[in-house]
C-alpha cells in the first residue's frame, strides 16, 4: 500500500514557505563563499539554515505521526510504522 503525506493544507503551506526561506538562505550563503565572505558569518548563515531544516523536519514528522503512523498501527502495517519511526529515529542520532 502506498503512502503520501496527509499534511493539512494550512501546514503543508507553512512547509512550502519554509522551504522558500531556506532556498534564498542557501543562494545567499553560495554567495558569501564565492565573495570570501568572513569565516564566522557562513558558518552563522550555514548553521541558520540547518535550524530551519529541522524545522521542517519536525512539521513534517509531527504531520506523519498524526496522520500516517495512526493509520499504519490501526491497519495491519503496525510494522511498517514502527521501522519508519526507528529508522528516522536513528538519522536523527546519527546528525548529533
């Protein structure tokens, strides 16, 4: 059975703005590494960036766990939910 995400419109656009932001912050940081911009400055921009990625991370996960994973544990992909939840859990240790 296939999946998709079920993200509510209202958070899906949240998403998709987020999105935007951080694809004019990485135009912005390929700028100041090709200007030789200060060394603190990019890591700074660079490390704003990850923030919001986890951001997104986690709006899209939350969206996943209350919409996909419910449906999988009252299904009989109970499984499925539980690999997905470990292994996204185990990434997340990984970026530590």
């Amino acid at each position: 059975m296939g999946y998709h995400t079920d993200m509510k419109i209202e958070q899906k656009s949240k998403v998709a703005r987020q999105l935007k932001i951080i694809e004019g912050q990485i135009r912005g940081l390929q700028k100041m590494v090709a200007e030789d911009q200060y060394c603190i400055d990019v890591i700074t921009q660079a490390s704003a960036i990850r923030h919001s990625l986890s951001s997104v991370e986690g709006k899209v996960l939350e969206s996943h766990l209350h919409s996909c994973v419910v449906k999988q544990m009252h299904g009989t992909d109970k499984n499925k939910a539980i690999n997905e939840i470990l292994s996204v859990y185990k990434l997340a240790k990984k970026s530590k």
